[in-house]
C-alpha cells in the first residue's frame, strides 16, 4: 500500500509558514494543535464558529506537506475566494467546476495525470468528486504517493440530520475506502451531536482514532437580540432607521470630542449586513434605506456577475454608498472582512443553523457588533408552509424533517424570554458547559422589558393560525449567488 512521504513536521517552523505564506503574525486559539495534528497524519474533526480561521488548518499543512490537499466544498463562491487569496500569497491553489474555464480545466486534469501534480490545494465540489473520470485520475496521484490530504468543508452537508444536505456528499465515504492511509480533515460551524456522529460514521473515521476540537459555539463579542413584531404593525423599517442613525449620531459626537477627529472624517461608514428572503425584497429595502440616507446596496443571484463583483469589492473597501449589503441568504461565506459590525435578519431564517452562520459573519475581528432578528410569528407560518410544500434544498423526507426541526428550535430560541441567547445557542449545539454572556444579549440587558416587549409585539398564536399564507419555498427563498 503506497505511503506519502511526510515532512518532519517538528522539524518545521509552522508559525515562519504562518508569516511568510499567510502574513499572520500569531495563531488563533487552537489553531495550532489542529495544524500539528493533522501534519503528525492524523484524521482531525475540526468544529468552531465563523471566524476562527478553520481554512487556514488544512492550508498551511498543504504548503508544508509534500503533495496535494484536496479540498471539497460545497460553495463556489468560497472556493473562488480562498482560491484567489491563495494564488495572491504565491500558493499554488485551483479549483475544478462548473464555472472552470476549458484551458483551466485541462491545465488541472494534466497536472493530475502526471501523478505529480504541481497543485497544492485543489478545490472541488462533492458531485466532482463522485465522477469517474475524476477518481481515476485521483488514483493516479495516489499511486505516485502525492495524495497528502482530503479537507471537507462545510462537514454537515455529509448529514442527512443537517441544515444544508446534499446526497454527493454521503458518496465521501469512497476517500476512506479507496485511500485507507490518507489522512480527513472534516470542518464545520454547525453540528449538533447527531450531525457530528453522522459525519464520522459516513466518512469512515473511528472516533477514538480521530483527534477531535469541539470549540464553543460562544461568540461573546456579539450582541444577540430579537426584536418582535408583527404583520399589522410593519414597522421593521423605522426601527432599524432609528437604530442606524442612532449610530451614526454616536460616531458623530465621539468624533467631535476626539483629537483623531478630521475635517472629511464620515460617520456613516458602519459596514454591515441585512439578510432578507426574496431578491424583490432585497432590492426594494436597499433603495428604502438609500433614500434615507444609508449607503445600502443588494446582492442576490439575479444580478449580473460584474455588479455582484463591483459591489463586494467596494462593500470590503469600505467605500461610500457601499456600507451595506442587503442580501439574500447565501451571502458571506468565505468572504474576508473582519470589520462588520452588525448583522440584521430582516425575516427568521430557514434554520437555526443559518441563523448562527450568519450572525457569526459580524464581529470577526473580535470587537464589538450587533446582531438582531425581527421575528413575527407569521414570518415563521409562512416559511414552515413552504418548507411542509417543498422546496430545493426540502424534498428529500429526512432532510425535510430536519428543517423542521431546525427552524422550530429557531422559532423556541426567538420565543424564549426566560434565558441568556447565548447559552441557547451552545445548548442547541450540544454543549455541555454553556457560559452565559457578559451582558451581551436582550435577556441579560433587560429580561422584563423583553417579556413585555414579546407580549406587545407579537400577533397571538390562534390568530396566526387561521391565516391563509399561500406559496411555495421556491417563491420566497433565493439559495444561490
């Protein structure tokens, strides 16, 4: 049986590689452990919040390993992304896809064939990853003892018990099978105890034999809050004005009191993003808030690719009228930029799992940033409608099931006014210890004005019942960019 030859890994300065190929001064919290765990040839379980680096545990290993790390992601836009900051810190890095240019494609599959692939990393999708063709050229390189690692990001879309499932993710198992001695790496920000124990089974990693980092799932820099509201009383849009312009005015009035001050300094510059259904909706918030005054733009997969483009490059660079980004709910996932500083869901999302995800994209820069939800109850009629009619990512019955679950849980947690946001959030991700925050949540500020606000705010449960909400998932949910 072929066996890859492993650099000595103590004998390696991983935190020179840190600075020189990825220009980072010090490693996150555990981020070291996991990269020596897996260049000691280990099969690693890898799971932690939005911003905690989990990329860069299989990217600084591919750069020191001899070999080729393939990487399987079920996400174009954040294999593009990290593909491009690769290449940008001289990393031979690719991708294979469906948008991979034919000369691309072929350089790629030639690269393969040798059995000697000058590739580092190459990023593909699960459904790559079950064709023929690919797997005998991935045989080839494993033959000539170049295969040094499988990554799997975005590990719960192994689990049929999972958010985001999807079947050529369950055919992952053939990497065990087939290359018994190269070692996992399986990632993910959201797994509960069930996913995660699906996820090993499917994969073939013997638990015991696996080193395992469980992180909480606590980001206590965030502050978690749900704003209630109602059909008849839509008043979602004067309230996140009165929010944003209180801000604003704070900068303002800080500014004036500083020396930093300057005369061209904006006080309107608070990067952050507003997650909404539908792309119609998007669309008419954005120029809702635009005419009254903040710099908001949309982002949903109808728009042409140069203005997606255009509008994410000038949202990163922090420039004006590009502050916010009114999004659908794929939005976000690999992007880098650590300076959002709220994130608003404008509808209850389709899961507690993409609530969490999507929340966690504010604050990666450790400093503190808002994140609240308006919740009515017939929002959360609506989507279970659609969901129980079937959608893309619902026709299949088990996963259907976990939707379900998923976003009752979710309808439970915004519903709660008894406890602390953030112990829910690690209860619900299975975690034994769950600390409560440093006055960083709605409950902890003001538990009675909560409950209050929760009575007055929402329509009662037998009124929403008897609503007739038409539509189907596919009407109301833009999944793609």
């Amino acid at each position: 049986m072929p066996v890859l030859q492993r650099s000595n890994s103590s004998c390696t300065d991983i935190g020179f590689t840190l600075r020189q190929s990825f220009g980072k001064e010090e490693f996150r919290p555990h981020q070291r452990e996991i990269i020596q765990a897996a260049l000691d040839g280990h099969d690693v379980y890898v799971q932690a919040a939005t911003s905690f680096g989990k990329s860069l545990c299989f990217q600084l290993p591919a750069v020191i390993d001899a070999g080729i790390t393939i990487v399987v992601s079920p996400l174009l836009s954040l294999m593009i992304n990290q593909v491009e900051a690769l290449q940008a810190a001289g990393i031979e890095a690719r991708s294979l896809n469906s948008l991979t240019s034919y000369p691309e494609r072929q350089r790629i599959q030639r690269d393969l064939e040798t059995g000697h692939p000058m590739t580092r990393l190459l990023y593909v999708t699960p459904e790559l990853c079950s064709s023929d063709n690919f797997r005998k050229r991935l045989q080839v390189v494993y033959e000539q003892k170049e295969l040094a690692r499988i990554a799997i990001d975005e590990a719960h879309c192994i689990s049929e018990w999972g958010h985001d499932f999807r079947k050529d993710f369950k055919r992952l198992s053939w990497f065990r099978e087939t290359f018994k001695d190269v070692p996992i790496m399986c990632l993910t920000a959201t797994a509960n105890p069930q996913v995660r124990t699906d996820i090993l089974t499917t994969l073939g990693l013997v638990p015991e034999d696996t080193k395992t980092f469980l992180m909480s799932a606590s980001r206590d820099n965030l502050h978690l809050e749900i704003r209630y509201t109602r059909d008849d009383d839509e008043n979602r849009l004067d309230d996140f004005l009165r929010w944003i312009h209180g801000v604003y005015d704070r900068r303002k009035e800080a500014a004036r009191s500083s020396e930093l001050a300057s005369a061209g300094e904006r006080f309107d510059n608070v990067p952050g993003i507003i997650y909404t259904i539908s792309r119609d909706e998007c669309e008419s918030l954005a120029a809702s808030l635009r005419d009254a005054g903040v710099g908001a733009r949309p982002f949903h997969a109808k728009l042409t690719t140069a203005a997606k483009e255009e509008t994410l490059a000038r949202w990163i660079n922090n420039e004006p009228g590009y502050d916010v980004i009114v999004a659908t709910t794929a939005f976000g996932m690999g992007i880098d930029k650590n300076n959002v500083r709220f994130v608003v869901h404008w509808r209850i999302p389709k899961s507690f799992e993409g609530y969490y995800q999507e929340a966690g994209r504010a604050g990666r820069d450790g400093n503190a940033s808002y994140c609240f939800l308006y919740y009515s109850r017939e929002d959360l009629e609506r989507v279970l409608r659609m969901v129980r009619n079937g959608g893309s990512d619902s026709r299949d019955e088990t996963n259907g099931d976990a939707r379900r679950r998923s976003l009752l849980k979710l309808a439970e947690y915004c519903e709660n006014t008894e406890e602390c946001r953030h112990k829910l959030i690690c209860q619900y991700f299975g975690e034994t210890k769950t600390p409560e925050c440093d006055y960083a949540c709605d409950w902890h500020k003001d538990a009675d004005g909560l409950e209050e606000r929760a009575r007055r705010g929402l329509a009662s449960e037998e009124w929403v019942s008897t609503q007739a909400m038409q539509g189907t998932y596919d009407d109301y949910y833009d999944d793609g960019l």
